[in-house]
C-alpha cells in the first residue's frame, strides 16, 4: 500500500513554514519544480539538498546557453545559477545529509566530444547565392546535392541549408564527398533546431541524425578537406560547471 505525500495538497504558504534542512530535503526529492527555486534560496537549505536539486535540472544542457540569460526566461536554468552563486558564497548548511551526483552526471546527456573537435583543412568558402539554394525544394533539392561532384561544392550547399525536410540533411552526410567539416556544421545546425519549440515534434527524426553523424565521426569515416572548428563558429560551452559541484557531499 503506498503511502500518502505529505506534501501532496499543500499550499506554498505551508512550505513556508518548513524550517529544518531535514524537511527541505525530504520536500525536495518529491520533484516539485515549482518549489525548487524557493528552495535553494532558503536559509535552511543544506548543500547536499541544494547539489541534488542543481543535477535534477540537467545543467549539461545549461551550459550551451549563455550565462547572461535574463532570470525568468529558462526555470531550469534561473535554479541552476542560483545554486552556483549560493555556493560560491558559502550560502548553504553543512548537515549530516548526504548526496552522491555520481548517478546522475553518468546518466546525464552531454555534448559529445567528438563533436567539439576541429577539422582541419583548407579554409572553405562560399560560392551559391543563398536565394537560389533556398529557392530548392524536394526532389530538385535532393537531386542539386547527389550532382555535388566535390566537396567545396557540397559544403556551398549544405551551409546555406534552411530547410524541414531531413532526408536532405541524410543525403548530405552520406554523400561520398561529405568530410568531417560538412559533418559537423550539419550537426551543429540540426543541434540548433532541436532547442527550438518550433522544432520539438521532430526531435526523435533529429536525434537521429545527428546520433549517425557522432558515430561516423568517431568511426572517422569523415576524411578532412575543408576546416571547420565548433568553438569558434558555434561556440557550444558557454560556461564551465565548477568542479566542486561533481563531488559527493557526505
């Protein structure tokens, strides 16, 4: 027989009234987001408590966007900061609760790192009007990249790309003129797309994508032609989580 949340019917000023770390530990595995950020800004919130809460809210994902991101905009992140910032301030009780983050980073999404890597090649540059590539629909579209006959060519093509159709993006990273810089502006593109509700009804077709381009690349079947590097052109990590914030809190 379950056993009744005690939290389950109350109000926030009932929560307000909790006034031990104990409570504020026990309040805060029950997953209610809403309450998170109160949370890690009470007085009584114990560091394990507030490093728990830090990892529930995916802080891999939060570190490709900007630090600047007004409070308000992004729950997940606002939380984030705030216990960064309480940290570093030394803002939180030392209690006997204790938390272990290792579960969760092993678990956790993260940029893969073959991604992150440069393609090192000539300097590529580009000659299509971007009009006329965006005028390309369909089969057209599909036949102007299977004609590519080099890859300066297909990278003309694949940079200047706007399109909802992801069997373009496919017929790009398949062709045999497709090298490692193609590959990866094309994942960076798609990755793009997928942090956009615009797009949140194709991410398991993106998903796909890109999950084929990070084990090609790690395959190293993408040879380096041209040059292309994620850091400077997309700039991924904005930020660094603190190295203190992967440590067991006992």
């Amino acid at each position: 027989m379950e056993t009744e949340d005690p939290y389950r019917h109350m109000e926030f000023e009932e929560f307000q009234l909790l006034s031990t770390p104990y409570e504020l530990h026990k309040l805060a595995t029950q997953c209610f987001f809403y309450i998170q950020q109160w949370i890690v800004e009470s007085p009584f919130c114990s560091e394990a408590t507030a490093l728990m809460i830090f990892w529930n809210n995916y802080p891999f994902e939060a570190i490709r966007r900007s630090w600047k991101t007004r409070k308000g905009t992004d729950e997940n992140f606002g939380i984030i900061k705030t216990v960064i910032n309480n940290f570093e301030k030394e803002f939180y009780l030392k209690t006997a609760i204790s938390y272990d983050p290792a579960e969760k980073i092993a678990q956790a999404p993260k940029i893969p790192n073959v991604v992150l890597q440069a393609s090192h090649g000539e300097e590529p540059y580009v000659y299509l009007e971007e009009k006329e590539v965006h005028s390309w629909f369909g089969e057209h579209l599909i036949n102007q990249i299977i004609r590519s006959d080099s890859t300066v060519e297909l990278y003309n093509i694949a940079a200047l790309l706007k399109h909802r159709e992801f069997d373009v993006y496919q017929c790009v990273i398949g062709h045999k003129y497709c090298d490692k810089a193609i590959a990866l502006m094309v994942y960076w593109l798609l990755e793009r797309y997928s942090t956009l509700a615009l797009y949140a009804e194709d991410w398991p077709e993106i998903r796909a994508i890109l999950e084929n381009i990070v084990d090609r690349l790690e395959r190293n079947e993408y040879p380096e032609i041209l040059s292309y590097d994620p850091v400077k052109e997309v700039n991924p990590i904005k930020w660094e989580i603190p190295e203190h914030l992967f440590n067991r809190i006992n």
